[in-house]
C-alpha cells in the first residue's frame, strides 16, 4: 500500500511539471512571436522612412527626420500608426511643416537639383549687432568764401547776372541770411572757393559782370572794412562755411573710415525699410561699420541686412545676417504705383527687378488676357497685369508665405475681383488646370461661364441706363440751366454708384463649375489662358516637361495655344542658344521661334534671361489629330 501510494505521487508530480514545461513553452513562443512582428513592423517603418529620404517636391529635397525603430515592446499597431504620421520637416526654432503624403498630388513629383540642403526655411543670423561708435570731429571742417551782401528785393536779378560764378556745392545755399544786419533784410550771396584765391573780388568777377550788377541792379561791388557795412549795399565780405559728418557722402565717410586703398561698398538694394547688401570677403571684418555708414546717410533705413553664403533653401530665399537695427524685416514697398506687402526673411523680393516687371505687363500681355503665373512669389507680375491690362490671373506659389503675402496684396490693391490664389507647387499647379473638363458640358468650362456671365451682365446694365435715361428726360431741361461742371460730375458718380449695387459686377475669382464649388483650393480643370509665367530663375525651365503632350485638344480646339515665359540663367560662356537648348532638353520638344531677352546681370558674365515662346501643336497635343 506504502509502495503503491508513493508511485501514485510520482506519476502526480511528473504531470505536474510537464503541464509547467508546456506553460512556459508556450509563453516563449508568444515572445518570440510578438518580437518577430514588433521587428517587422519596425523594418516597414524603417524602409518606408528611407524611401521618403528620396522624394523631392517641386524642384527641393523634403528630408523626414529620424526616427529611432519602435523597441521590442511596442506592438504592430503602435508601429503601424506611427509609419502613418505625416512626414514632419525640420524648421528653425522648433517650429515644423507637415505634409500627408496622401495630399500630394501625383504631379507634384518634380526633378532633381544639387541642393542637398535639407533645411526648408533659410538661416538668419538676426541676433542684435554691437554699436559702432564713429569719431565724427575727425569730419569736421571749414573754409571761407567771398560774399556779396544785396537787399533782398535785389537777390533774384543779382544772381542771374552772377550765373556760373556763385557757389554750387551739394547741400550748401548761395544765398543766405546776412546776421550782421539788425533788420534782417539783406542777403549774403555767395561766390565760388576760387574767388578767394583772387586778392580781390574785381579780380574774380569780370568788367561787364561788375558793370551789369551796376546797371540793372544798382549794385557797386565795395570791400568791407567793418564800418557801417550794415547801411552799404554790395559790401564783399568774408562768410565761414563748416562742413561736419552729416553732410559728407557715405562713399566720402567709408573711404576715411577704412583702411587706404580699400573699395568703398556703398552699393545696396532697399526694401521699405530694410537695406541690404551682399558684402565681399575683404568687407566683412568692417560689416558692421559699413552698416551704420548706410543707415547714418539714408534716413528712412532702420535695419541692414548681409546675404550670407549662396541661396540653399527650399524657397530660394537667401540667408540674412542683421548688421544694423531691428530685426524687423517685414516692409511695404511701391512698385508699378502699387504697394506690396513683404517678410524679407520669409519671401524672395528683388526691387532690381521692377523693370521687367514692367516690360512683361505692358509688351507682352494685352489688355483682357488670361495669365497662368505659377510662381508669383508675392504677386508683382499678378498686380499691375491686372491694375493695368485688365488680365484675369490664375497666380500660385508653393511657399506658404509668399501665398499668405499674396493674398494681403491682392486686397491691398482691391483685386480680389480677378485674380484666383493657390498654395501649390508649379508643375502640380499647372497639370491640374491642363486637366480636361471630365463630366462636365462645354457650358461648364471656366471661360465659357465667364462669358456667359459677363455677357448677362452687360445686358442688365444696358436695360439698367436705358431705364435711369428715360426717368432723368423729365428733368433734362431744368438741369441745363441749373447745371455746372461739378453738379454734371457729382451726378456722374452717384449715377455710377447707383448701377454697381443695383447691378452688381460679376465675380470670376469665385465664379466655379457645379463640381468644383465644394474645393475651391483647387484649380478647375478645362481651363484655357494666354500666358504662363514661371519666374524661378534657377529653376523654372526644369518645369517645362508638364506642358509636354499636356493640352486637351477638344478644350483647346479653335484657341491660341498660350506664350509660355520661363526665366533662367545665362553662366558665363553660354550664348542664348544654349539657355534655348536647355528650355529644348527639359520641354522635350523643338522650340521654334524662341526669343531671349536679357534682364540684368547678377555676376560678372552671368545674366537673368527670360525664355519666350509660343506652344506648338506639336509640343501641346504630340500627334496630329486623326
């Protein structure tokens, strides 16, 4: 029984640790398991992070951070989760940009560049410069003049008789008070640095110059010797003339201040109130000198700014280091008579460019046009096209401030009527308004409505005056007796206010097809213009494939095909057909009839040029129609 019971316990205690063994085995497998998927799922993660590190939008490289691989004990959907966050792209100061991937549209996939920094946003060096003290008594002098001491109903016939032989310096007066007299009715008028030189004005002045004064003027030309010269009229006297820093040139200032033989760099671009400079090697141990010499002598600068390095940020705009002043770099400038509102530090601006701006406008665009402007910047193309030419204008730029700007100056301007913003990159841009009108009637197309609405617009408006011209004929009479000029004007503009809220002027900024009035973030597609402007001069060209093969013949059928406007570099040694071949190799097509005009030098023997040429069948449609 003893024997029987103990093998009875035996067999007890065997199962018992096999069931433990079994446990533990399949408590391992479910580690491993979980392991295994955890390391999965942090490979996925890891690839798809990789993969990211390659895709370039527009013409920039977007660079995800990194990202440390989810540990073992994280789960699939936690590692899942975390693959599906937007990619986050580094920015200064902690702040971030995020893109959905799923957002991006496929065109917006562009070329690649050499810029392989992955910073969005550029590197301003704004922290608060040192003061610059300047010994301004070592500008101080002075030297004596002859004057002539006249009454002063005399001055205006005296001086023109003394033409060519009175002083004419930069900022000093040849007339001025004479302090000796208690009345203060006479006047010092003062002759050139030469007549000093002269032992006597006699010498100085020629005979018929001194008889003319005598004849015409009553003037007898008498050296003063102190004695009642107050009551004497032509009394040559001696007058102290001081010169001090203010009045000194900034060139004149700088070329004392640094070191002999040195260049003086008094050459900047200013923007409202900010000056700029691009300031060589050699200038840069007196930069801050420079900088206050610039503000000391232009009285509306408060901030001066130094380009540092080359322009290597997504949205080409260039580094700033603050030399003098505020850190404040955002200012209104006036072009074409209009205003722009501008963040130095956020936006590209370029006041050289004004000139071409207005070339554009006013040689190449006619009044009533349809412009497609892709990179608009901050709208100094979109304004006066618009103020001046009457143009509509579809206007888009990938930076978020240069949209945000753009969006200010259109209301600052009150063109909001005509013009339709977009945040998008240029060639997705571009695509989506090539894009054929799918489902939809040619009704639907955007010029087709527009037409139709004007067209309705100015029938209301003409049955409008026909019915205010036969209310005011009663009265017609009356008025012309009572009439004048500003009545007939007050009455004109009271007429005209009365017909714009009585029949209000067609929208086209928000004027949209039936499918596209939910999303007016995007372009409408089916849509027809006369220009594309791409002004990104580094860039722009490569931009030129989205119009390949691109055009949707039945929507363009029976129109010109569009002046597309690209901007780009001319390198030292290269002629205008080799920038045509470059626009050629990108475009993937001939250009024919192409012409370069030249927009300024930016170095020795390198130009900004502007490629125009019309779009062909052949580089719209590919094929000839069957």
């Amino acid at each position: 029984k003893s024997h029987h019971h103990l093998r009875e316990r035996k067999r007890e205690n065997g199962g018992l640790s096999f069931s433990l063994s079994l446990i533990s085995t399949i408590s391992t497998t479910i580690s491993l398991t979980t392991r295994r998927c955890a390391f999965c799922a942090a490979s996925s993660l890891s690839y798809y992070r990789k993969s990211l590190r390659h895709i370039r939008f527009g013409n920039h490289q977007f660079s995800p951070p990194k990202t440390t691989s989810p540990t073992t004990t994280k789960t699939t959907a936690t590692a899942t989760k975390a693959a599906q966050r937007p990619i986050q792209i580094r920015r200064k100061r902690n702040r971030s940009l995020s893109f959905s991937m799923s957002s991006v549209p496929s065109g917006a996939i562009g070329p690649r560049d050499n810029n392989n920094n992955n910073d969005l946003l550029p590197r301003h060096s704004l922290v608060q410069p040192p003061n610059v003290e300047i010994d301004y008594q070592k500008f101080e002098s002075e030297y004596l003049v002859h004057a002539i001491s006249i009454d002063r109903t005399k001055v205006s016939k005296a001086t023109k008789i003394l033409r060519g032989f009175t002083l004419e310096e930069r900022g000093i007066q040849d007339v001025v008070l004479d302090e000796t007299d208690p009345e203060k009715r006479k006047r010092l008028v003062l002759l050139k640095r030469e007549s000093f030189a002269a032992k006597a004005v006699a010498d100085f002045l020629p005979e018929d110059v001194r008889k003319r004064l005598e004849d015409e003027v009553g003037i007898s030309l008498v050296s003063g010797d102190g004695k009642n010269d107050e009551e004497n009229e032509g009394v040559v006297k001696e007058h102290r003339i001081t010169l001090d820093y203010k009045y000194h040139t900034a060139e004149y200032v700088l070329k004392q201040l640094l070191p002999d033989g040195m260049e003086t760099p008094s050459a900047f671009e200013q923007v409202g109130h900010v000056a700029h400079v691009n300031l060589r090697e050699e200038f840069l141990p007196y930069k801050y000198t420079i900088a206050k010499v610039i503000a000391d002598k232009n009285s509306r600068i408060r901030t001066v700014v130094n380009k540092v390095g080359a322009i290597d940020s997504m949205f080409r705009v260039p580094n700033w280091e603050l030399l003098y002043g505020d850190a404040d770099l955002k200012a209104t400038v006036k072009q074409h008579g209009y205003s722009f509102e501008v963040d130095f530090g956020k936006v590209y601006w370029n006041s050289r460019l004004e000139t071409e701006h207005k070339r554009l406008v006013d040689v190449e665009f006619k009044r009533g046009e349809v412009i497609v402007d892709a990179m608009a910047g901050v709208g100094p193309f979109v304004v006066p096209a618009v103020k001046t030419k009457g143009c509509r204008v579809y206007a888009s730029d990938l930076n978020p401030d240069c949209f945000e700007m753009m969006q200010k100056n259109v209301k600052l301007n009150k063109i909001e009527d005509s013009v339709k913003l977009y945040n998008m990159d240029a060639r997705a841009f571009i695509k989506s308004l090539l894009e054929p009108a799918a489902g939809k009637s040619s009704d639907d197309a955007p010029e087709e409505m527009w037409a139709r609405e004007l067209s309705a617009y100015e029938q209301e408006l003409k049955k409008f005056r026909e019915k205010i011209k036969a209310n005011e004929k009663g009265n017609e009479e009356d008025e012309k007796e009572t009439e004048d000029n500003n009545t007939k004007k007050k009455s004109e503009k009271k007429r005209k206010r009365l017909e714009e809220t009585s029949v209000p002027k067609p929208n086209w900024s928000t004027m949209t097809a039936r499918e596209e009035a939910k999303n007016t973030s995007v372009p409408p597609s089916g849509a027809t213009f006369d220009h594309i402007v791409m002004n990104l001069p580094a860039t722009a060209v490569e931009f030129l494939d989205c119009l390949k093969h691109s055009f949707d013949r039945k929507t363009w059928e029976n129109r010109k095909l569009p002046t597309v406007h690209a901007y780009a570099f001319r390198p030292p040694g290269h002629t205008d057909r080799d920038v045509i071949s470059r626009a050629e190799g990108h475009l993937g097509c001939p250009i024919k009839n192409a012409k370069v005009f030249e927009v300024r030098d930016v170095a020795p023997n390198k130009a900004m040029v502007c490629v125009s040429f019309q779009i062909t069948e052949e580089q719209a449609f590919g094929s000839s129609p069957s």
